[in-house]
C-alpha cells in the first residue's frame, strides 16, 4: 500500500532534554490519546519505523519530544 509518506529518522527527545536515535529510527505521534498513567491525559500513542522500515506503535508519555506529521485538508 502507498501513503506517500516518506521521512527522515528524527529520533526522539526525553524528559531531561537529551536527544537519542537520531539517524536510526523515527518516531511520530498519533492523534489518539492513551489511557496510560495516572494522568489519562499524558499518554498518547506513536508510531516508530526503524532501521529495518517496520512499522510499530505503543502508548508513551506525552512529555517526551516526537515528530510530528502535519497534514492539510482538500480544499
């Protein structure tokens, strides 16, 4: 299937301001909250491709800094 997506690995920013996997591996958010935590409001989830182009998700706390996909409506 064809999404016309494509991007580069980004990596991911955690709670303290360090940057980690840059050049290996994207991480995105998703729209969808998480029910993660004890806040039901921190945790979202995200989608990471990797190295080897697979595709995988899980929820993740929203603190941390992710890529994100900005997509515009058909006029």
């Amino acid at each position: 299937m064809i999404f016309g997506f494509s991007a580069l690995p980004g990596g991911s920013r955690g709670l303290k301001g360090g940057f980690g996997l840059a050049g290996d591996a994207g991480y995105w958010w998703t729209a969808t909250e998480a029910p993660g935590g004890p806040d039901s409001n921190a945790y979202a989830y995200l989608k990471i491709i990797g190295h080897d182009d697979n595709l995988d998700g899980f929820d993740y706390d929203k603190r941390d800094g992710l890529s994100v996909r900005c997509v515009a409506d058909n006029p």
